[in-house]
C-alpha cells in the first residue's frame, strides 16, 4: 500500500500551539489576577467531564459496545468529547475500531511499531492519503453523534472554551473571571486530556506487564490509570476488549468503571457487560505458561498438564459462581424455616462453596508446579 504522507498543518498548529498558549496564557493570568481556589475547580470540572466523555463515552459506550446509555447520557457525551477536541466520536470510533482490528499491523493508525512519538501524537500531525471512515454504521445512524459529527468544531469551542469562561465570569466576574476559566477549564485542560489520552497509544503499548497476552504490544500500566480514568490496564482492554471494565479487579483504579456502574443504579446505563471470571482467569494462565516455556516445544505431557488445570480451574470458578447462586437463593427463603434448620443449611452452603475454593486452590497449586517444572528443565533442554 502506497501512502504519500504530508503534515497537517490544521491539526500540528493546534497541537503545538496550544500547549504553548496554555504556558503563556497562565503566566500573563497569574501576575495579573494571581489565583484563587476557583480556578483549579473549573479546570478538575472539565479535565473529569472531558476525561470521562473520552473514555466511558468514546471508548467503553462507542467504539466498544460495551453497555447501552440513555439518550442524556450520550448527549453528555457528545457535548463534552468535543470540548476533548479529539475530533467527532464517529472518526474517533472508526480509527480507534480500525486499531483493534490491526492492532501493530500497518493499517494501526497509531501503531507503536512506527515509533513511540508516531503513537503519542505524530499520527494526528501527519495525513496518512485519504481520510478512512470506516465500521461505524451503527454510529452514524445514531441522530446526537451524526450531529456531533457535523457541527464538531463549534461544539467544541463553545462547549470547550466558551463554557469554561462563562462559569469563570459566573463565579469571578468581568474579564478576569472570563479569562481565569478560559485559560483553565479550557486551554490547560485540553492540553492535559489529550496528552493523557495520548499516552495510552504510546505508554500503554511501551511500558508495562502482559498478564493476558503476548499477541500485540498493549500492556498494563496501572500506574497510567491514574491520569487517564481506568485506561492504563490496557493488556485487560485488548484480550478482552467487550468488558465494561478495564481494571476487571474491584480494586483496580477504574473511575470509568465506577461512573459506568453507578450511571447504572440511576438507569443512565444498561446491560453492562463483563466478561466471566473463569475466562480472565484461564487465559492468565495460559499466558503466564507460554512467558514461560517461551518458543521451547513442550511435551504433550506437559501440554495436557497445562490442559488439565486450565480446565479444573475454569470448572472451579463455574461452580463456585452456582454455589454462591444457591446460597444467595436460600438466604431470601430463609424466613420459612427455624433458627436451627437454618444454621444447619447455611453451613452446609458454606462448606460446598468454601470446597470450590479449594478446587481452584489446587488447580492454581499444580500450575505453580507445572511451571517449575518448566523452569527446573529448561538449562538442560537449552544445553
Ligand atoms: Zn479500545
Ligand atoms: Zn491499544
């Protein structure tokens, strides 16, 4: 495929100018007005509205599917991604959807392999031939984004820089007010959310561990997923790009999947979607063995002893979650019964759950041995 690359001259001023505007226009502020706590207010406000619309709304809800949201929601979404200035949610969703397909290959629009930079930022600064739309029919017929799509630039500056002004002038007064949220909520925090955002195409592939698979770069960095709601598990994210979650861990930093869930007890969000704790779990361990024996052909011994604990360990998490049914079950029918009959069932409800946790103890216990064993038997098969 031939591609006659020239830079983009829209999007590299915007990109280079604005942090330099960002820098500059905060100096001027600061020795003219200084500071108050009303700044820094405006400037989390929008870094949180913008930061979510990207990731829970962009990603999670659009380029994935992962949930359904109401129409208010999507609306948010919409206004707010475009104040991320990070184009239209359809052209987000199509060269995002495009990078999953692709992911490392040629077509990747930010592929890693082209350079750290190149994923950062140098994608956008750069026309790679025609502009491909491409897999986001379900998009297009949705009336918000198609008119989000249309009218990007103007929401995005009224919504991103206008509206941040009109809550400075709200809160401070006149031009200072004005300015103080302009340069905040709008200016430096565009600045932030994009680079944020960017670092999952070029940190989230670079640094990090790959618990789930070695098939392409993405790699978890729970330490990104501080500065970009819940993204940084981005290894998670490609094996299992249908989950809701990133972070699949309750206590995994996941504000995404937080504001997900709860929009979910308000009716905002529906059918979100997870992915069983048996396949996220085996797949751990299928990948952790293959890091292991590295492109060593193992015995078909030691393959059917790979076999065999994936498969107590997944019948182990199946049963466990059917035990816990039954017992959740028996707790709303207990009412019926004496206090003895009841103790004596609930016991007998512990004690079948409690012997699936073993059953996955043991199968976690013949891995670790398995890999041992691999270990123990590799500076010879080397030799
Ligand atoms: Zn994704
Ligand atoms: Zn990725």
């Amino acid at each position: 495929m031939e591609h006659r690359n020239s830079l983009n001259v829209i999007n590299s001023s915007f990109l280079i100018g604005m942090p330099l505007l960002a820098i500059v226009s905060v100096v001027f502020y600061s020795l003219q007005y200084g500071i108050s706590w009303v700044e820094p207010l405006i400037f989390v406000a929008f870094y949180l509205a913008c930061g979510l619309s990207i990731t829970a709304g962009y990603h999670r809800l659009f380029s994935h599917r992962t949930h359904k949201a109401a129409w208010p929601m999507r609306l948010f979404y919409a206004l707010f991604g475009a104040a991320a200035f990070q184009n239209s949610a359809i052209k987000w969703c199509s060269d995002h959807r495009r990078h999953h397909l692709k992911t490392d290959k040629e077509e990747d629009p930010y592929t890693v392999k082209k350079g750290f930079m190149w994923a950062h930022m140098g994608w956008v600064m750069v026309d790679q031939g025609e502009e491909i739309v491409e897999h986001v029919e379900d998009l297009q017929a949705d009336k918000i984004l198609a008119w989000q799509d249309r009218h990007i630039f103007l929401i995005g500056f009224l919504v991103g820089i206008v509206l941040p002004g009109a809550v400075g002038y709200l809160a401070l007064g006149g031009t200072h007010g004005f300015l103080g949220g302009m340069i905040y909520g709008g200016f430096l925090r565009v600045v932030v959310v994009h680079h944020a955002t960017f670092l999952i195409n070029s940190a989230a592939h670079t640094w990090g561990t790959q618990p789930y698979s070695t098939a392409n770069t993405s790699r978890d960095s729970p330490i990104l997923s501080f500065l970009t709601f819940g993204e940084g598990y981005h290894n998670f994210h490609h094996t299992f790009q249908a989950d809701y979650r990133n972070g699949h861990k309750w206590y995994h930093w996941d504000p995404s999947k937080w504001w997900i869930k709860v929009a979910s007890w308000f009716g905002m969000t529906k059918d979100l979607h997870k992915i069983p704790k048996k396949s996220i779990e085996s797949q751990k361990m299928k990948t952790a063995f293959e890091q292991s024996s590295g492109s060593e052909d193992v015995s078909s011994e030691v393959q059917a002893k790979l076999t065999h604990c994936v498969q107590q360990l997944r019948k182990g998490f199946t049963d466990l979650m059917k035990r816990r049914e039954e017992y959740k079950l028996a707790k709303m029918e207990r009412k019926k019964e004496s206090k003895e009959a009841w103790k004596q069932r609930k016991e007998a409800h512990k004690a079948r759950i409690k012997a699936c946790k073993e059953q996955i103890a043991q199968a976690r216990m013949e891995f670790k041995q398995l890999m041992q064993s691999i270990k123990v038997n590799q500076p010879i098969a080397s030799v």
